[in-house]
C-alpha cells in the first residue's frame, strides 16, 4: 500500500499524539485510507502490458521506442475517448497486479487499439523526437501485438499453460508476422509459467528465433531461481519452489542439448536451495524453540501457534523442495526432526504429548503424529 | 470382491438417512456425514464429484488419511447406537477440548461447555421455579433439563446477543448466513456466482422457519406445563417423548448449517466466489421426513428443482494443500465449538 503525501503527514502527526488517543486516530485514518497501488493502472501502462518483450527490446528483437510510448497513448485515447476516460478512472483504485481487472479492461481496449491503429496513423501524425521511419513499423507491431494480446495476457497467466493453449497464441502471433511473433515470444518467455515450451514451439514455427530464444529462457530461469536466495520465509520460498517445478520441468525431448544441460543444473541448485533451507529452518525456528518450549512451564498459546505455522510452512516447502529433487536429503531430515519430537514426548513438560504429536502430524503427516501418540 | 454401496439419492426421506454432519479436519473427510443403521456398522457419507459416495471407516484410515482428530472424533461417535447432531456436537468438543484441533479450538470447546453448563443451571432453575422443589428431585425434570440444555427455556434466549443455549445459537447464525448471502447474491460480479449463491440461500431459507418453528413449539410446550406441587405436574411418559422430538427435529433441521455458515463468515470476500461451489456440494438437503413438520413458507423453489440448480452448477471441493485444509478446518472448530 502507498499513502499520499498528506495523508503520510496525517498518519506521522497522530503517531506522535499521546499514546491511547494517538492510537485511535492512527487506527481512524487508517481505516479511512484508500488503498493505492503500487504499480498504477494508467492508460499507457494498462495499453503497453502486451507490449513489454518489444518496449526497449535487445538488439535483434523488434522493438518499439519507449519515447514513442505517450504520443501512441494520446493517439490511442483520441480514437477511443470513453474506454481511455474509464480506465483513467480506475486507475487510482487499481494496479497492474489486480488480474482479473486489467484482463477485464484489457480485453476491451487492446482489441480495440489494434483495429484502430490497424491502417496507421492518420496524416501527419508524429512522435515528437521519433522520426517516421522508426515510429510507423513500432506502431504496425504495436497494433498487431494489441489485436493478439488477449489470449496472450491468458497465456502469460495461467498456472500451467497446455501445449494447445501456447501453441494456438503464438501460431496467432505469426499469422500477423515475424515481428510480432519475436516480440510475443519475448513477452511469453518473461512471464509465462512454461517458458521452455514457448521457446520450442516458437522455433519451430520460426527457427530464426532459436538463438534468442534460448538467450532468453536462459536469462528468465536463471533469474527465478535467483529469487529461491530472496526468500528469507519457509512459505515464500515454497511457493517460489512451486513455480520453479513448473517452469523447470523435463524440457521436450527435441530441445537443444545445451537447455537440456542448463534445466538439469538449476533444478538441483534449486533444490539444494529449498533443502539447506529447510533444514537450518526445521533446526532453528522449529526444533530448538520446540525443545525450550517443551523444558519450560506449560507454553503459552502464541509460542504453539508460532510452532504449528513453522511446522506448516516447512511441510510445504518440503512439498515444493522435493518436487525439484534431493528426495533423499528431505526424508533424511524430516526422520531426524521426528525422532527428536519423539524424545520430547517420551517426557512432555511445557507442551502436551498431544501438542507434540499434532507439531509432528503437520510436519510429516497423520501417521507421523500418530506414533507419538501409541 | 465387496460389492460397490449404491450412492444415496440426491434427497434423502428420513435425515437418519442423510446422516450427521460431523466436523472432520481432514481434507478427503470434507462435508463427511456419519449415519448408522443398526444393526450396520457405522458409515461415512462424503460428497464426490459424481455425487454422495457412502463409504466404510476402515477404507477411510487407508485411503483418506484421517487427522489424529479424526481418529478421536471417530472413535468416540462409532460406538453410538442412534447417533445425533447433539451427541457428535458432545464427542466434537471433546475431542477439541483434549486439543487434538489446536489451542483456540480447546479454548473454544472449554467455553462453550461452560456456556452450556450455564444454560442447563438456568434451565433447572426456570423449572424448579415453575413446577416446585419437589418435582425438581422428581423423575421429570431431569431428562428436562437435559431435553432443554440445548434449547433454553424460551424467547430470552433469542433477545440475548449472542444467544447461548445451541439450537438459538444455530438459527442466529442461520439467519446471520441468509443476510450475508442475499446481500452477496445482489452485488455478486457473475451470473454463476449470483446463481450458486441464491441456490444457498434458497436452501437455508427453506431450512430455516422450520427450525424455528420447532424450537418455538417447543418453548410453547414447556410453557404450557401445568405449573403447581409434584403430585399435579405433568407425568414424564405423557411429556418428555414430545419435548425430546421437538428438541431433536431442530437440531437436526440445522446440522451442517452452523459449520457452512462459519466458513462463509471467515472466508475472504474476495474468495467468496469460489467459496460456493464448495459450499453447495455440502449443502444440507431437506429429507422429505421434514415436509409435514411446519407449515412450509413461501419458497423460491422446491427442494427437487434447487438440487438439479446446484448439479448444473459443478458444485466441488477446492484442491488445497493438506495442511492448508487442516488448519482451516481447525479454526472452524474454535468458531463452532
């Protein structure tokens, strides 16, 4: 959440009121407080999304001219008034990340630019420090990626886009040219859940594109898995994990060898990541405090409650860990922390043999939990 | 080979037949209801996707991996001959009061226990007051009070915010559902969301006078008692059948509701949505046993209409990890003790 400037004044003057009287007007304001988001929805933003893998694209990929960007919106909201008025006014409310109403919005207004941009811009028409012959072939793809984007925005969406799925939006980007079949690939490749299968299926309806293809998947897996040393949270990383099975799984059995190589490699750094993890987690912020709880009188219901949501979100991330592998290394682990439940069971003090069992039934299982329990 | 249980039709004719809904953590044991046909071994009811699977115990520990809640909860409501929505409501807090569901369920368990200890103190008291201090030693008040422990004694349970005795818990909270739900059918974004939604509320709305109605008749009976020494009260086999069955009719025409309305109030409004596809395929049918019960008020649709509405709409349980599940299904029991 962002806060306007006058409301951040606001909300730092009631901060520094008297302690009850200041926490009420905090509470007031804040409860007063529109929600803004961090990525606003604004017309050129909502209209150049489709647009991301072209604008400011590499060298070699068809690419459209960030200056080009607010006289194409002017040109765009002169011909379709009411739609670039309607998403201005959503645009305080929503951002980039409220999916469901940027596909909402989106699927009226990139259809729409595309057709009208679909002959060129009318006479006389230019971006100011462009000159014509690089803003007319930026604005063929623009309007051809617009006229394409919404099954794109889908593909780019969707937890575990099929073969069909992909193939049919990037055979729809080609039937409108190579450019915007390059700049669709290059906008699937950064977003989609399977950027291995958009690299292979657009080689091979564009085999011209296999080196760039590559160059990017390589940038966009190697990069997700940099984000697993971002995690400093059992459950962010489990979920990480989750989207990395999915974008690194078994590459088709034509990809290039040197993918082949590369997929191998970050799924068991990957997966040596979520276990080194799990086990310094499962150790520090499970075992340990779980031993002091248990010495001590009875717990109070904050440490158990901290205890159980521990032991649930390593459960998770062993679910996501083992998907990219090191199998053994995970149930290596998850024994020992079992083991060491057990014993404290066998003498249960500060938590109940019962509160002991259902630590080990999240982590492992009802059977798991069970044992402690006979 | 053990020959395949036929599923159970769509509407049920007696509600021993739909079975008890019992607050089972684990997510393959969702919207399980349990039902007993002496002399048959206890069954597990659970919705599936291609309707009502009836389904034995001893294939759920293989196949459905109960909770160690599960386990107890089981193991205290198999052995019960008839069993009720009350009876599984006793085994239920019992279990979450050894804290086999976490700390706030046992914390919730605890206080509602007392809440219900309280009820039958004033219970007892209302009944001494009316029928004398001798009958209250007599075979009559006795089985009375633990007919009414559930109920309370009459319209101040109602008027009390929140209402403390069970049965006036579950039609505040059904009434609370119906509000909720209307208002979400009228501002729903989807025609499918507004669809399932006034399928819900239709349910509950047909659900709902019922149940207070028996509740009423049998504040109504009591209140009709002749009042007086022991020698004229009332004689216990002319009186306690009626008060039981009365009592017993409400809490049935309510079981399963207080635990849909618990998951509706807690779910995230944005989640609300997908929420009814859930909802619908635990909805607690009418049986057809519940017709002549109360005069039926005006309907939006009859109950055969309302459930092939809900086929059409591919009622289903979400896929959640199952950690995830439990620990919903936890809080839950600290919100329906």
């Amino acid at each position: 959440m962002r806060l306007l400037g006058g409301q951040t004044r606001r909300l730092h003057q009631a901060l520094q009121q008297g302690q009850d009287h200041g926490a009420g007007r905090v509470l007031g304001l804040l409860e007063g407080l529109p929600v803004v988001p961090e990525r606003p929805m604004r017309l050129a933003q909502l209209l150049f999304l489709p647009l991301e893998g072209a604008v400011g694209a590499a060298q070699g990929l068809p690419s459209f001219p960030r200056a080009a960007i607010p006289a194409t919106t002017a040109l765009v909201a002169r011909h379709l008034p009411a739609l670039a008025a309607e998403v201005e006014a959503a645009a305080p409310w929503h951002g980039l990340a409220d999916h469901a109403v940027v596909a909402g919005l989106g699927a009226r207004l990139w259809p729409a630019a595309g057709q009208a941009l679909r002959d060129g811009p009318p006479d006389g028409w230019t971006a100011p420090g462009l000159t014509p012959e690089t803003v007319l072939p930026a604005l063929k793809l623009a309007s051809a990626l617009w006229r394409r984007a919404v099954p794109l925005w889908q593909a780019s969406l969707a937890v575990n886009p099929s073969e069909a799925v992909l193939r049919t939006t990037l055979a729809s980007l080609a039937a409108e040219g190579p450019a915007p079949l390059a700049a669709g690939m290059a906008f699937l490749l950064r977003n989609a859940a399977r950027p291995g299968l958009v690299a292979s299926l657009a080689t091979r309806l564009a085999p011209e594109l296999a080196a760039m293809a590559e160059a990017a998947l390589a940038a966009r897996l190697a990069a997700e898995v940099a984000c697993l040393a971002e995690c400093d949270h059992a459950a962010a990383m489990a979920a990480t994990a989750a989207r990395l099975a999915v974008l690194l799984a078994e590459p088709e059995a034509d990809a290039p060898a040197a993918r082949q190589a590369l997929v191998a490699r970050l799924r068991r750094e990957a997966a040596q990541a979520c276990h080194g993890h799990y086990a310094t987690a499962l150790a520090a912020r499970l075992l340990a405090p779980a031993t002091r709880a248990a010495a001590a009188p009875p717990a109070d219901d904050a440490t158990v409650a901290m205890l159980e949501a521990t032991a649930r979100d390593l459960c998770g991330l062993e679910a996501a860990g083992r998907e990219l592998g090191q199998q053994a290394e995970f149930e290596r682990r998850r024994e020992e922390a079992l083991r060491r439940l057990a014993r404290l069971a066998g003498n249960p003090a500060g938590l109940s043999r019962i509160e002991l069992a259902r630590l080990a039934e999240i982590l492992a299982g009802p059977e798991a939990g069970l044992a402690l329990l006979v | 080979m053990p020959q395949p249980v036929p599923r159970p039709p769509a509407r049920p004719a007696l509600f021993a037949e739909r079975g008890c809904a019992v607050p089972f953590t684990a997510p393959l044991l969702a919207g399980a209801r349990l039902r007993r046909q002496s002399p048959e071994p206890a069954e597990l009811l659970l919705p599936g996707p291609g309707g009502t699977e009836v389904v034995a115990w001893d294939a759920c520990l293989a196949r459905r991996a109960p909770s160690l809640h599960d386990r107890q909860l089981w193991a205290r409501i198999s052995q019960q001959e008839r069993p009720t929505p009350a009876l599984i409501r006793a085994a239920a807090r019992e279990v979450a009061w050894l804290g086999y569901a976490g700390r706030p369920a046992q914390a919730a368990a605890l206080t509602a226990q007392r809440q219900q200890e309280a009820v039958r103190d004033v219970v007892r008291e209302a009944l001494a007051k009316a029928f004398g201090e001798e009958a209250a030693a007599g075979a009559l008040l006795g089985p009375m009070v633990a007919i009414l422990a559930q109920a309370g004694v009459g319209h101040d349970q109602l008027a009390q915010s929140p209402p403390t005795a069970a049965i006036p818990q579950g039609i505040v909270a059904l009434q609370a559902f119906c509000a909720s739900i209307a208002a979400f059918a009228q501002s729903a974004p989807g025609q499918a969301e507004r669809r399932a939604a006034s399928i819900a509320l239709s349910a509950a709305r047909m659900t709902l006078p019922k149940a207070d109605a028996c509740l009423a008749a049998l504040w109504a009976a009591v209140a009709e008692l002749p009042p007086g020494p022991a020698r004229q009260a009332p004689q216990p086999a002319e009186v306690l059948p009626k008060l039981a069955a009365l009592a017993a009719r409400a809490e049935w025409l309510l079981d399963g509701w207080p635990m849909l309305g618990a998951l509706w109030a807690s779910a995230d409004p944005a989640e609300r949505g997908v929420l009814l596809a859930e909802m619908l395929s635990m909805l607690p049918v009418l049986p057809r046993e519940a017709e002549g019960w109360a005069e039926d008020p005006p309907q939006d649709a009859p109950w055969d209409t309302l459930l092939r509405a809900r086929d059409a709409v591919l009622p289903g349980l979400p896929e959640m990890p199952a950690g995830m599940w439990m620990a919903r299904h936890e809080a839950l029991r600290a919100l329906v003790p």
